[in-house]
C-alpha cells in the first residue's frame, strides 16, 4: 500500500524519462515504488545536463572524496515533477 501511496504520477515518470532519453540516458528504479531514479553519468555530463560545476571535496577528517556541486538547473517543464537531484550540496 505504501508502494502505491507514493509512486510518481505516470506524467512525471514520462516527463523525466523523456528528458533523460533528449539527453542520450536512461534511469532505473532504485526504489519500489519507481519514487526515486538512479542515472549513472559522467561529471562533465552531469555538469552539461544540469548547467553545474561538479567540483571534489575532500574531507577533512577522512580521505573521502565527495562530487558536489552547490547549484544546478533543470528545465521548467521538468522542475515540476522532481523533488530533489542527489548528490548536489549535501555531504552527508
């Protein structure tokens, strides 16, 4: 039930699925719900696709590397249909 509860309106998942596939990618469902995507790409390719500047983080108490990048931009018929794009600026 939960599933059903939060699963994207069919118009989003068309809508962000026809915006991936313009941009040559392709997403799958990394929840069961179909409520959250994973697309894997490149940096420059993410950087080209949302108008950002990935940029490495090394943190300071570890050697991890984190790809952040503090804005991005998605078209505005897209916009609607997403809640959020991760990784941006969150270092957790």
């Amino acid at each position: 039930q939960v599933e059903a509860y939060v699963a994207p309106p069919p118009a989003s998942v068309k809508a962000v699925t026809n915006w991936l596939s313009q941009n040559n990618l392709s997403a799958v469902a990394a929840s069961p719900a179909g409520d959250m995507l994973r697309v894997t790409l490149p940096v420059h390719a993410a950087n080209a696709l949302l108008s950002a500047n990935y940029t490495e983080y090394k943190q300071t108490f570890s050697s991890d590397v984190l790809v952040r990048t503090l804005s991005y931009t998605i078209p505005d018929d897209v916009e609607p249909h997403l809640r959020f794009i991760y990784p941006t600026g969150q270092c957790v």
